[in-house]
C-alpha cells in the first residue's frame, strides 16, 4: 500500500511538475515538500500544520485532499509531544496490552467459578480425609483457678465428635462447645479430643492448678 509521500511524488510526476512548481502554487518551500515526499514528518513541524502542507499539496496536484489526509491518518499519529511518528512505533507502546470485552467478561467470571469450586470441592474432601479442626480458648494451659471447677470452651468443625475426659459434650451449630468439671485440689489434666466422622482424631491437653 503506498504512503501518502509517494502517492504526492508520483501524481506530481505523471504531470510533469517539479518541486518549484508546487512551491509557487501552494507557498510551501522545496525543501518542505521534499520531506512529505519522503514522510519525513518529524522534521517539518506539529501534526496540525504537517496536514495543512498534505492538504494543500494534494489539493495542487487535483487530489483528494479528504482520501490522502485518511491515508496519511492510516500510516502516522501525533504523539503527546505534537510529532508525528509512524503508528507502529507509537501505538505498542500505549495501547493496553489486554482489551477487555464483554466476551472476556463471561470467559473471565466462568474461570473465577471454576476455580471457587475447586476451591470449596478441594477442602471439602480433605475436610474428610483430614484432622477436624479444634481450639480452646479455656481454660489456659497452666492457669490457676481459686474454685473446684472450671468452664472448658472451645471450637471445632460443626460435624465433629467431642469428648471431655472421655465425656461426651454437646457441639453447637457453629462447631462451639462449652463443658463445666469438677477440679481435685492441686493439678488437673483436662484432655479434650474432637473426633471426625471418618475418626480421625484431634487432641488437646491442658494442665489447671485448683489452689482453694
């Protein structure tokens, strides 16, 4: 495809003009119309006056004025500072390197589903395959309590089994549990053990001091 300065060279050409016969028409200088010969932009002047000197010449040469300035759109572009570059050495670098559509859109929210269900399938199976969870937040392990007994309370997976010193305890909806025993003066093993369905087994140990 040619390029607006060639198509300007060759017009002039095929009528047998020379440069100093555009520059007596159109005012603009030989060496100017040399460098839109060679679409040497860059080195005339701002975007706005390179397409007036495009516009007249055309117009001297009996061309459209209107097809070659969309030629020369087609080939160049003003960058930010006001040169004209050719478009592929400035478009590259500024366009986005991702153009999001709304095709890119559903693609972008089936793979956000895709990998939530892998997610969620993922923990489900090695929920059951692993250890139930299980925390005490009391007693402390350590601690000392001035009276005979003691509030245990804790959390653990809502399907979970479990056991306070082999006794069972009752586990809420939301996997909570709280458990009151009896103490003996002087130190007390407590052992609290959450139990899965597949019986596997969690196990926490705190040592309390009854000091009357």
């Amino acid at each position: 495809m040619k390029t607006v300065g060639e198509i300007l060279k060759e017009t002039r050409e095929k009528k047998g003009l020379k440069l100093s016969d555009i520059e007596k028409t159109t005012k603009i200088k030989e060496r100017v119309l040399e460098l839109l010969e060679k679409n040497e932009f860059s080195k005339i002047a701002e975007g706005t006056i390179v397409k007036g000197f495009i516009k007249n010449y055309a117009e001297c040469l009996d061309l459209s004025s209107r097809d070659v300035l969309a030629i020369f759109r087609r080939d160049f572009i003003e960058d930010k500072e006001g040169q004209i570059v050719p478009r592929g050495i400035y478009e590259p670098l500024n366009q986005p390197k991702i153009i999001w559509t709304p095709r890119a859109t559903i693609i972008a929210a089936l793979v956000i589903l895709f990998l939530s269900l892998a997610v969620y399938l993922f923990i489900q199976f090695f929920g059951l395959l692993g250890r139930p969870s299980l925390e005490v937040s009391r007693p402390q392990d350590g601690e000392v309590i001035k009276i005979d007994k003691v509030k245990i309370v804790g959390k653990t997976s809502p399907d979970s089994l479990v056991l306070v010193n082999n006794e069972m305890v009752l586990v809420s909806a939301d996997g909570s549990f709280e458990k009151t025993i009896s103490l003996l003066p002087g130190e007390n093993k407590i052992k609290i053990e959450a139990i899965s369905r597949r019986s596997k087994k969690t196990t926490i140990s705190r040592t309390v001091s009854f000091a009357p």
